[in-house]
C-alpha cells in the first residue's frame, strides 16, 4: 500500500512539474536584458514589466484588457446570479427552453460566434469597439456564472430562507441577508471565471475591435508571430500572476469566514 502510494505521489509531482515548468521559463526569461526571448536569460533587468505596465506598445492594451474584463465582470455577475435563482425558485412551462438558451453560448463555437456578432453589429451601425467587446464578453460569461451559481443554490439549504421570512425578513432581505452570504464561494468563484475568461478572450477581439482598440491577447497573439521581445514574458507573468493573486485572496477570504 505504501508503494502504491508512493509511486502515485511521484506520478502526481511529474504532472505539477510539467504543468509549471513552461510557466517558470516565461517568468524567469521575463528578466532578461537582450531584446530577444531567450532561455537562461542574458541579466537581469524590470525593463520589461515597465514598458508593459506604464510605456511602450503594451500597457494601452493591457489596461483596456483590464477595463474590458471588469466591466463584463460587473455587468454579468449580477445577470448570471438572477437567472440562477430564478431557475432555482420558480417553476415555469419553458423552463428547460430557456435554460437551454442561456446556456447556448457555451455550445456554440467562439469563432462562428464572433463572425454572427461581426454581421450583426454591422447591420445595426454599432462602432463602439468597446461596447461591442463588453457586450460579446457579456454573452460569453453569463453561462459560466449561470453554471457555476445554479450549482451554488442547489446546495442552498431552503429552510434557512424560509425562517428568514418567517422572522419578518422581506424577500429582498433575505436575499441580501442570508441568500448571497450562503452562496459566496460560488459567487466568488462565478466572478473569477468571468474575468479570466473576458481577459484572455483572443477571438472575439480579432472580429469586433478596429483601429484604437487592441487587447492584450491580440498584441501577445501579433508579437509571437511577428515581434518576440521579452515583453511577451513579462504581459504573460503579470498574468500568471494575477490569476495566483486572485485565487489566493479568494481562498483567504473563504478560509476567515469559515467556509473552507
């Protein structure tokens, strides 16, 4: 029994290696002082975390990135939270038709989506490059947090609210008071999908932006092509980054209040 422990343990630690290893050598080779990527890196320098966060060609990107990310973080967690709870509490005849539609999205591909929006903002005279990206973002994210909140209710223990009325709590009391608390880890984890997969959305952006409007993922997805300086290192750390930032805070956060 050991053995067998022992060997699936090493097993385990092979796959975590070869997971974050290609993420090491992007953040080691992000210091690098040659202007070209290259692994051990030549120096070491922030030159390039300082022309991505405050110069150069990238930190426009990576803020609009950021601004994009977190508009449609704003606007879809809230929608994505109604619609869960409304296919919780209530029973209607379309009922399952219209869960399906607001889960459609995640079955259609991105790319035959991107080219559907593309006609369609068209058509509709909408030039706004901005707006068009939060609106497709939009679409995108609200059946990750659909998903992830309908299973957050389904476990939501319904007596809890129901005593909650019984106290003289109004429905909107209730639901501030002691529904969203019960189900914060799966808001959490709802808002976190949602702004990772605004940020590192490449498809969409390729159709719906136009001149003065280029995201992170495009100018990384143009620069790999064309143009391999360290910076792409240093945009990918920062993102690698963020995302361990996030989940930790998230961890903590569930941790002191004592839901994990």
């Amino acid at each position: 029994m050991k053995k067998r422990f022992s060997v699936l343990n090493a097993v385990n630690l092979f796959i975590y290696l070869f997971i974050v290893a290609p993420l090491v050598v992007v953040v080691i080779t992000s210091f690098t002082e040659s202007a070209y990527l290259v692994f051990p890196p030549k120096g070491f320098t922030f030159h390039w975390y300082n022309e991505v966060l405050t110069g150069g060609r990238y930190a426009k990107p990576f803020w609009n990135s950021i601004w994009i990310a977190v508009t449609t973080t704003a606007v879809a967690l809230p929608i994505g939270t109604l619609i869960a709870l409304a296919f919780k509490k209530y029973e209607f005849r379309s009922k399952e038709t219209m869960r399906s539609l607001f889960l459609s999205p995640l079955l259609v591909p991105t790319l035959l989506f991107g080219i559907g929006l593309l006609i369609f903002y068209s058509n509709l005279g909408v030039s706004d490059y901005f707006f068009r990206l939060v609106m497709a973002h939009i679409i995108l994210t609200v059946p990750y947090v659909v998903r992830t909140m309908s299973a957050g209710f389904a476990r939501l223990d319904r007596s809890v609210e129901e005593a909650s009325l019984i106290l003289g709590a109004t429905p909107w009391q209730t639901l501030r008071l002691v529904t969203i608390p019960l189900v914060r880890p799966a808001l959490m984890a709802s808002a976190f999908f949602a702004f990772i997969m605004s940020f590192d959305e490449l498809v969409m952006a390729l159709f719906l932006t136009g001149p003065g409007m280029v995201t992170l993922p495009m100018l990384i997805y143009s620069d790999i092509q064309f143009n391999m300086t360290p910076a792409i290192a240093a945009a990918s750390s920062i993102i690698i980054l963020g995302t361990v930032l996030i989940g930790l805070i998230g961890m903590s956060m569930l941790k002191r209040n004592k839901i994990l």
